[in-house]
C-alpha cells in the first residue's frame, strides 16, 4: 500500500547556472591503454541488469565474507573494478583507499593502498568504470577547491589529478565511462566568526577521453551563483536557505547524484536544504531546484517515536518504551542517498531519508530538543487543544518533549509566534524511503513508519538503538533508525531497492517495480550488539556476469565497526 504524504508544492527554477570551465581538455603522460571490459559494478546504473536475466520469485541475503579495516570509519564508500576483481575501499581511518582482493568473496584480502597526502586530506569516495579508479579527495582545510585523481585499477598508477571545488563528497561514473559527476557540498568552516569560510556548493562535471595511451580530462562545474537572486522564491517554495549570512550558492550543499539512464541528466540531493537540483550535463548547468516539501506525522502510516522516555504517561521522567505513533509535527525528508531507475518509459528517484542538522560548526546550531524550544509553549492556532504554556502534554519528555528539532525551519524563521509560542515543529530525517517521479520531484510513495516498525524486535540490536550502543529506544529522540544508503538493481523484470540503516544496522531490500507499490522483500543485520556489522554507509551491487563467484552481491561498507561485508544475493524462480 503507497503512503502518500502531504507535502509543499515543489519548485522548478528554470534559471540556469553559470557553467564555468576549470580547464581545458589536458593530457596525462602516455600510459599501457584501460582494459576494455564491461562496466564495472559502481558504474552499472539501476536499469542494468544484475542477475541471469530471470525474475525472481523471491530474494534474501546471504553474509559470506567480511574484512575489518582497521576500526572506526575504515570502511565508508567501496567501488568493484571487474577486471582485475578488486575492491577499492575509501578508510577514513588512514585518509586513504584499501585495496581489497575479492577473487573469493568468501575471504576478501587486503593486498595495497592508495596514499593520496600528496594532494589533499581525506577520501571522500571512490568509483571505478572499465579499470579506472576515480578518487574524490578533500583538501585541507577542506574549504579550499578539492581534487578528483585517476588511477588504472590493474597497476594503481595515477593518470591525471583534477581540481574540483570544495569538499568533493560523492562521485559517479556515467554508464559509458565517458563523464564522472562529481557532487562538491562546500561546508562551511564555521558561521559569523572572523575565520569563518563558507565555500560554494557545485556539481563538477568531468569529460573524458582515452586517445591511444593518454587519458584526456575537461572540467566544468554548474555552480549555483545563477540562484542567488532567487532566494526569497527558493524559500517560499520550501528550500532551506538559513545559514547565516549566506547566499544561496553558499547555502546550498550537493551530497550525493544519481544520473539518468543517457548520462545526459543528473539529480542532485541537497540534504541540507531539503531539495534536489537537476544538472543538465551536456551544459553542465543547473536547470532546476525542488523541494522536497514536508512528512505529515499526523497522517496514518506516516507515525514515529519521538522518545526515549516514552514508558509512563505525561512526565519528565519516563523509562524507553517503543511508541510508534501519530504526533502534531512534520518531519524534514533530507536525504542522504539517491538512485535513479526507470518504470513503465519514465525516470523515478528513490530517497534514503536520513536527516542531518547544521549542528558541527562554531556560530550556529539549528538543532535543539522541543521541550526547551517550546519553553513559552505551543500556539493554540497551530496546535489546537495547547494549553499556550510551558506545562503542555505534548512538551512532556514521554510525548514531544525530548525530539530534537530545528530552531531555523527556513531563512530567519524561528518557528515562533511574537509571544515566542512554538508555531511549528520540524524533525529531522522521514525515517523512510521515498520514491519521486524524477520529472517533477511528485512523491509517489514513501515507506511511512515501516522501517520502525520492521525493526522493533530483533534479536542482535533493541529497537531504535545507535550504532555505538545497545540501548532501547536512544536513537527515538534523534533521527530512528536513519535510512543512508541506497543502491537499485533489476534482476528480470524486478526492480529492488537495497537500504541501509545507520544506526540500527542492516539492509532493508524493497521491491520497487511498482514505483507507488513497493513491497517489502527482505531485511538482514549482521551486527552483534555493539559487534558485528555496524553503521552501515556505502553500498555497491556487483551485477551476476561480473561477480568473481558468478552470483550477484551486495558490498556494505560499515563506517562504525570499519568492516566490509559481502553478501549474496539469492535469489528464488
């Protein structure tokens, strides 16, 4: 059954952005030519296919290897290069990239890595198409233009660095290998402090070319300076531009991309401000923003659990109880990761709808629980049956009043009436997923309270507990379970969705053949308590025909525990 959620209408800004060339096409020193061999499974787009060309009746996931990488955050973003069979894993832990040998799933090794502090801090993300390895590297400070470098998957020999802007987060290869979209979200260093530096969001977009031995690299990047004038229309139709002092260039912060199925088009999430841009990349500019609009929890289907105090009846001082319900609030989609597919001739985008609140950097903090928010209480016009004061119900800490929530809804809107009166209450994150029709960014579906409710009694992990704890309900007051990664295949005429929770842990997989019908298939965790398999982040399909054991799998890179884990995808005829 499709949750249809009540949301804001979206915006289609038909203003396109500068597209500014970085660079000309430039040549690297001569090199033996890439292996010409299919995609690799980073590359291979959701419309590909990844088992025998069968449909299934049924699909379940089988754990049959793993690496640990060294501790917290070795494992974030992981990419498979089909030719030489190896995994290329970005390790927060060393600021490098492990190299993996995946020849027998079962027992992954780690034969290598790449040392990239020669041009900047961090990796941020890898991909790979037909034996190139892309890297997206952040510099330090990481307010400053980042760089994308290019390694032959077989020899790890660097072919060409390219500047990109600031804080490359995520990239991706077009089907044909010949574009890598690359998503710069530009973070501030801080707000309204002498130091503070607040870089600009961009979508970089990187031609390439293989003439004999050479590898030919063109940059250009859509920035969003073209928007700026736009920004009361950005906010009345629901994108969030509320940093301090920003622009709208400056606010707005690309987090993931997923491109259509001619690598002509990209989507863009702009988790931050609750929205998603569309890049024409033949231009390489920005032709629209949207907003994602707002989660109804009052709705049915659409309930949550606000609390981790939640086990006695309006008080301050409640035990965890797991309450899933309907509440007078709106939950914020902000999602973290994207894919595109197509159903019945047109493109759909599927959102995992993470949550995140600007709460890391000096000068601001937009996150702040509803009791303290509230502390003059909620307006009677907005909320009816309030009591207009401070000893409301809804504020107890066993209803509303532990929810962590924005102070900056949108611009310099508090949320507040002029007596300081709460007006309105927006959570973080949906604790679902969404399916969008890409054309117009209308909701088709949203999985509602499922995941919480999929998720209430399992054996390894309490409900709605972190991925640093085994606590009953800690994570109820935050964000839930956290939906963040996401990866689509098509197996036969079946198209499924593979979600990963952050915080409660494991793959959630969903048919969505049916973009307004997705149906539930399929759930496995692997983490052990605290042990085990735990906040999951990148995930990465190796279609059946490129798989080193001949069946389709899963890789789920765990940034908490710094494991990656290799399932197999079953499946049933």
């Amino acid at each position: 059954m499709s949750h249809r959620s009540p949301q804001q209408s979206p915006l289609r800004l038909a203003l396109a952005s500068t597209a500014l060339v970085l660079s000309t096409f430039s040549v690297t020193h001569a090199a033996p030519p890439l292996a010409q061999t299919t995609s690799a499974a980073t590359s291979a787009l959701a419309d590909d296919e990844f088992g025998h060309g069968h449909s299934p009746t049924g699909l379940t996931l089988q754990k049959i290897g793993s690496f640990a990488g060294g501790g917290s955050a070795a494992s974030e973003i992981n990419a498979y290069d089909k030719a030489t069979r190896r995994l290329f894993v970005a390790n927060g832990a060393s600021l490098g990239v492990d190299i993996l040998d995946l020849a027998n799933p079962a027992t992954p090794v780690k034969i290598g890595a790449l040392d990239v502090s020669d041009i900047g801090g961090a990796v941020n993300s890898v991909a790979t198409h037909n034996g190139l390895l892309a890297v997206a590297v952040e510099s330090t400070p990481k307010t400053a233009p980042g760089k994308v470098a290019f390694y032959r998957a077989s020899t790890l020999e660097r072919l060409a660095v390219v500047t990109v802007g600031a804080q490359p987060d995520m990239l991706t290869f077009s089907r044909d290998g010949r574009r890598l979209v690359v998503a710069n979200e530009g973070e501030p260093s801080s707000y309204g402090l002498p130091d503070s530096v607040d870089p600009e969001g961009s979508v970089s977009v990187i031609e390439l070319r293989q003439v004999g031995a050479r590898l030919r690299t063109k940059v250009r990047t859509a920035d969003f300076t073209a928007f700026n004038s736009q920004i009361d229309a950005l906010r009345a139709q629901g994108v969030r531009i509320y940093g301090p002092g920003a622009t709208v260039a400056q606010d707005l912060e690309p987090e993931y991309v997923a491109l259509d199925a001619d690598g002509r088009t990209a989507y863009v999430v702009l988790q931050e401000n609750n929205a998603i841009a569309t890049v024409d990349l033949d231009r390489a500019k920005v032709t629209a923003i949207r907003a994602l609009g707002l989660k109804d929890h009052r709705a049915a289907g659409q309930g949550l659990d606000p609390s981790d105090e939640d086990g006695g009846s309006d008080t301050n001082s409640g035990s965890p109880a797991i309450k899933i319900g309907n509440w007078p609030l709106h939950g914020m989609y902000l999602p973290d990761g994207l894919a595109a597919y197509k159903a019945r001739g047109q493109t759909y985008l599927v959102t995992a709808n993470e949550g995140d609140a600007r709460a890391d950097w000096p000068g601001f903090n937009e996150e702040v629980r509803i009791r303290a928010h509230c502390d003059k209480g909620l307006d009677r016009s907005a909320f009816p049956g309030a009591t207009g004061d401070a000893t409301d119900r809804l504020l107890m800490d066993s209803n509303l009043g532990r929810l962590r929530v924005t102070n900056t809804p949108n611009g310099n809107d508090n949320g507040k009436n002029a007596a300081g009166q709460c007006t309105k209450l927006w959570s973080y994150g949906a604790r679902s997923f969404s399916i969008w029709r890409a054309s117009d960014l209308q909701q088709v579906y949203d999985s509602g309270d499922e995941l919480e409710q999929r998720t209430t009694n399992l054996p390894n992990a309490p409900f709605n507990s972190g991925h640093d704890n085994v606590t009953l309900d800690s994570r109820s007051p935050a964000k839930g379970p956290e939906p963040e990664g996401i990866a689509v295949g098509r197996f036969g005429k079946r198209t499924f969705a593979f979600i990963g929770l952050e915080r409660v842990g494991g793959v959630m997989v969903y048919d969505i053949s049916k973009p307004e019908a997705p149906s539930f298939e399929t759930y496995i965790n692997t983490r052990d308590g605290v042990a085990g398999d735990t906040g999951p982040e990148g995930l990465t399909l190796i279609p059946a025909r490129q798989s080193p054991n001949g069946q389709a799998l899963l890789v789920l890179s765990n940034e908490v525990s710094g494991t990656t884990a290799i399932y197999q995808i079953n499946l049933s005829h």
